[in-house]
C-alpha cells in the first residue's frame, strides 16, 4: 500500500501513541505522518518531540488552553488552516461518543471544534484571511480508540516501535505509576512481573501502562473471529465506497 498524508488532530500527546501504529506503518510505506497537537505543556512538549522522533511522525502544537477553549473563530481557523496547510487524504481524532463522558478538560469543546474546521476546511470559507491556501475536502475521517469500532488495522509490525513511543512520555507514565490503593497495589503485583521490585513511579508507571496496552490491544483478535493479534481500532465517519465487497 502506498503511504499517504494522514493528519492526526490529538487534543493530548497520548493521542499520538494510541494512533501509533497507523502513523508509524504510514511513515513506513513512504507517507507522510503528521500530528496537530492542541494541548501539550513545557515537558510534555519535550517527552512528545522523543515519541514522534520513534513512529517517524512530524510534529507541531496549536498553543490551545484546555480550560478556556472554545469553537470560536479564531480557534476555527487555526485549524482550517492546519488543515489547508498540510492537506491530508486521511485525518484522525478522538470519538466523538467516547469524548462526550471523557472528564479531561478541553475534550468535549475540542471536539465540535475540530468537526467544524474539518468541514470548513473544504469550503470556500475565510479565503481572504487565509490566503493561499485553498479549500481542502478531507476524503476519510476516522476516530482513535473508538467505543464502537468498525475497522482494526494490525500493528504486530510496529508493536516495538509503538511502545517505545509510549516509554518516551515520561510525564504520563510518572502519573499511571503513581500510589494507589492496597487492592489496585495487588492487582499489579499479580498482573506484572517484577512489580515489587520497581521503586520509581517512572518504572512502575511503564511497567503497568505496558500490561494496561498489552490488554487493550490484544482484545480485538483474542475475543473475536478476527485475523489480528494486536490491532488498533477506528471508527470510519461514514460509509466505505467500495467498487466491489472485499473478502
């Protein structure tokens, strides 16, 4: 498969990693990976320059506040104009229906947000304060980590590299290998190897993001009658055009 020039549109840095492998396989066959990342303080700028360097993904960041953001013009056309600018055949973001109960700050504004600059992209909209850059139709939409998936991309190629991505975010992981309850602290001890002798929340946080991923990413092929061992799933907007029904 030829690669192509897909836009991820990722509220947090994570978004980067659990879209990965798809960015990473794009990279990979000769496409260009590119990731818009909205929200990303001093630190997680540096962790997430490490993880884009691992999937071969370009990088840049819209300087958004999660805690004041809105669909306003403004906002609008920082986006339209991501857009216009690298003119992608396939753009990612988050679910819509997964974001709307989602508690982290920004998500539920990002999301129409990025919806509506995504279809004023393609139209003949702020021309004049855009100039040269013309209206560009995005032809496939799909959502990361959707909560009703209809396709899984097989990643067992880039498992290596997507994980390393994920050691890279070293704040995150600091967070996910934080104290936690005497029940959950048992859980982990069972669940991975070695947990009593991890001593750094850095360790412990890798370590159990590392299980947390494994789970995730298995599932699809594990407890379905599906031809993968470890996927990633989208949710296509839309439907698939098709010249003929594929096996």
């Amino acid at each position: 498969m030829d690669g192509k020039r897909i836009l991820l549109l990722g509220a947090y840095s994570m978004e980067v990693v659990e879209c990965g492998g798809v960015l990473c396989k794009n990279a990979r066959a000769g496409g260009i990976s590119h990731a818009a990342i909205l929200f990303a303080g001093e630190q997680m700028r540096r962790d997430l320059s490490r993880c884009a360097d691992i999937l071969g993904v370009s990088l840049e960041f819209l300087d958004m506040d999660a805690g004041t953001v809105l669909p306003t013009r403004e906002e609008k056309l920082r986006l339209v104009e991501t857009i216009r600018r690298f003119r992608p055949d396939i753009i990612l973001t988050q679910d819509p229906d997964h974001c709307a109960g989602d508690l982290d700050p920004g998500r539920r504004p990002v999301m129409s947000l990025v919806l509506e600059a995504v279809a004023l992209a393609g139209r003949p909209y702020a021309l004049d304060e855009l100039s040269g850059l013309e209206p560009c139709p995005c032809p496939a939409i799909y959502y990361i980590t959707p909560d009703h998936p209809n396709c899984l991309v097989d990643i067992q190629d880039v498992w290596d590299e997507k994980c390393a991505a994920m050691d890279a975010l070293e704040t995150q992981l600091i967070h996910f290998g934080g104290p936690c309850s005497p029940e959950e602290e048992a859980l982990r001890a069972r669940l991975v190897p070695g947990w009593a002798e991890l001593s750094t929340p850095l360790e412990r946080g890798r370590a159990w993001k590392r299980a947390m991923d494994l789970a995730y990413y298995l599932y699809p092929g594990a407890t379905g009658h599906y031809h993968t061992t470890l996927a990633e799933q989208y949710r296509r907007e839309g439907c698939f055009e098709l010249d003929r029904l594929p096996v």
